[in-house]
C-alpha cells in the first residue's frame, strides 16, 4: 500500500527539542495546511462540528531502513527496555503516529482551501499527515483503561520564572504556551546539569533556559 502525505501540519517545533511528549499536553497553536490535491472544501464538510480530531502522521526525522523489537522508553528513564509495540516510540517497523488535537475552527484561504487551526499537536512544524478522522468521546475515550508502565504519576511540574519584559518579546499569544513548554520540561530526562543552559527554536524564536530542581528560569528570547 503506497501512502502519501494529504497535508502538512504548521507548529511552533522546527526541531524535536521541546516538542510535547504527547499530544494535549500544551495548547501550542498550530495550523493543518493540504496538499493541492486534496484543497477541496467539501472534503472537511461536518468536520466543524466535532471538537477534536485524529491526526495520522509520520515520523519524518525517525525514518529508518530497520527497526528493533524493543526500545528505551523516556518515561522509563531510558535504561529499560520494551516491546516496541508497548510504547509510542518514533522508532518502528512504519514511523506511523497518532494524535488527538483540538481543533479550534476551520478557515477558507484563498490559495490554500479550508485550512485547519489547531491546538494542543506533538508534531515538529512540516510534519506530514497521512489522515485525519473525527474523534469520537462515546468510543475513543476508556477513562478506566489500563496504562501498563505508562500509569506512574506525571513528572512534577517546573517552576518558570522569567522577566516580563523578556516575555513581551514574544506574540502574545504564544506566551503562556512558551511557560507550559517549558514547565514540563523539555530537557532529556537523564540530564540534571543546573549550571547548562538549554536552547530550543520556538515559533521562529531562539529560546535559552537552565533547570534547577524544580525551578526553571527563561534566558533569553531572540529572533532565531
């Protein structure tokens, strides 16, 4: 079966530093751009109605011509290995991911056709999208499921602490999502230098911060 990329997806990740470790995690804007061919408003006809969607993509920067039976999950520190099809590595037989992301309203451009807005995605910007589906609360959603090694608490929000002039150097409305970027830290989890200083592009912006603890503090903010 032959796949091809109906959209790209538009987000403030032109690299995989930063980028949330899963979809929803952070309401990071984001815009759903199709391919010419697929520029057709009665494609997305109904799809205003539902209030998040399913993103089929690829893992464009984890392409590889093998793969592994087991890998290192992240949440598991790194030294322990899974089951590659127990956990969402980027790292399988298909670089195939899947995410659910608000989809905040539909847009009509002149050039591009019905051009979705979207919040909340854990993509880098250009990623390719190979479907996309309506989510469905009444089916999709098990609140009661099981996680397997997934079900250990969440990492402990950081504490981020920056100048507020510093902070007005960004659009306004990519300030609070900057914070929550950076408040589930977006370092490796193995790395816990308080003296290192982290950069990360965000929105055309060079991002600098360091880590200490619990506390993170914004460096700088620069046109990248």
């Amino acid at each position: 079966m032959l796949l091809k990329p109906i959209a790209h997806i538009e987000t403030c990740f032109s690299t995989k530093f930063g980028v949330p470790r899963q979809a929803g995690i952070v309401a990071t804007p984001g815009r759903i751009v199709f391919e010419p061919e697929y520029r057709v408003a009665e494609a997305v006809r109904g799809l205003k109605d539902f209030d998040y969607i399913w993103l089929i993509w690829q893992f464009s920067q984890a392409v590889r011509d093998h793969w592994t039976p087991t890998v290192r999950p992240p949440r598991l520190g790194g030294n322990c290995r899974m089951g590659v099809f127990a956990t969402r590595s980027p790292f399988r037989p298909n670089p195939l991911g899947l995410s659910s992301v608000h989809l905040d309203h539909i847009a009509e451009d002149p050039q591009l056709g019905p051009v979705l807005y979207v919040s909340g995605a854990d993509l880098m910007d250009g990623t390719p999208i190979y479907d996309i589906k309506p989510y469905l609360p009444y089916t999709d959603s098990h609140p009661s499921a099981r996680s397997g090694f997934a079900t250990r608490p969440a990492e402990q929000l950081l504490e981020v602490s920056c100048d507020p002039t510093l902070l007005e150097r960004l659009p306004a409305h990519l300030r609070q999502p900057l914070l929550d970027v950076l408040a589930h830290d977006p370092r490796p989890q193995y790395q816990h230098d308080p003296e290192r200083i982290y950069g990360m592009e965000f929105a055309g912006f060079e991002i600098k911060f360091r880590v200490d603890g619990i506390k993170a503090e914004l460096l700088s903010i620069t046109k990248a």
